[in-house]
C-alpha cells in the first residue's frame, strides 16, 4: 500500500481522480464514495493494468470518521477484468469481488531512515489533506487481480530442453529419492511371500 500522504501525486496523469478533502468533510460525519468509470475511463484504468479490457467497475463506500481525528475508507469493489492466459495468452475474464478497508491516522508518524519497518496492517496510511478514491480503488483492483490467470481446461505442461544428442533432464531425475518407496514396497512385500 501506498504510505504517500498524497496519493493523488503518484497517479500516472490519465487516470481518473475522485478527490475528498478531509477538512471538508462535514461535521465528522459519514460520506457516501461512489465510483463506476464510463467505458472511456474503464480503458485507461485497463491500460494502466496491462488489462486486455476492463468492462465493469464500481464501488460503493464510506469515509466515516474513526475515532477522534482519523478516518477510514470502507467499501465494497466490484470488477470483471479480462487478462491475457499466463499459458495461452487466450483472453479470461475474472470477476472480482473485494472489499476495502483504508485507515487514515492523523498521528501516523512516516520515517525518513534508510531502513522504513513495514507495518502488518497495510490498509493505513497517514491521514492526508486529500482522499483520492479512485486511486485507493484502483490500487485495491491491482492488487486483486489473479497473478497467473489461465483459460479453462489449460495445463502447464512440463518444458524439457537438451541441447542436441544429449538426454533431457526431467523433473523425476532431480528428485534422487522418488523411487526409494517402490523399493521399500517391494522389498517388504518380498519377505512376505
């Protein structure tokens, strides 16, 4: 996750943006978040992603107020992607279904040492001047779309190279020990009879 108090800034500039300034938010009191991109926008996002296309998007959500000072982003993501197979490079359309949770600290204290400890938690970040809603909600489709999607029915096979006149290496010939269990069996089964 993104520990940019801005977010907005990291945004590539075609991308859409759905700015909430926090100091706006009326009387700490709950805000309605919709985002459903036209089919224009849909495509910018899916080329963003390296997506073969984008047909549906939206999300509905809240930023309510937590605590005193803080804030969190809760809602609910609906998305069909469509990707390339990661065998076949057929398309596959996946549809997905997440819900997402950002927390905004105002006392989030963000380090400037070489060495930065990820927090366990990564849906909080520090509480910015802007909620950029349509980046946290494109940030949550990258991170669920399927990393090896695959069209129905397909297979990794096993991949055997030799460079010429030579055997093959294959998969049973790295494993030394496969083969020690048939022969326990069979010695066993060789004393009994």
């Amino acid at each position: 996750m993104s520990k940019n108090p801005e977010p907005a800034a990291k945004m590539p500039p075609d991308l859409p943006s759905l700015p909430f300034r926090v100091a706006a938010i009326a009387g700490r009191r709950s805000t309605h978040v919709r985002f459903a991109p036209d089919a224009t926008v849909r495509m910018a996002i899916a080329a963003a992603l390296d997506l073969l296309a984008l047909p549906e998007l939206h999300f509905d959500g809240e930023i309510t107020p937590h605590g005193k000072r803080d804030l969190q982003l809760v809602g609910k993501l609906v998305a069909t992607v469509v990707q390339p197979c990661s065998i076949t490079l057929e398309p596959v359309k996946t549809r997905i279904t997440e819900p997402v949770r950002r927390l905004y600290l105002a006392d989030y204290v963000v380090s400037d040492a070489d060495e930065v400890e990820i927090p366990e938690d990564d849906t909080i970040d520090p509480l910015p001047e802007v909620i950029d809603a349509a980046a946290v909600v494109i940030e949550a489709l990258a991170l669920a779309l399927p990393m090896y999607p695959r069209a129905p029915g397909v297979e990794l096979g096993e991949a055997v190279f030799a460079p010429p006149g030579t055997e093959p290496l294959r998969e049973a010939d790295l494993r030394p020990f496969a083969g020690l269990a048939g022969l326990v069996a069979k010695a066993q089964g060789g004393d009994k009879t």
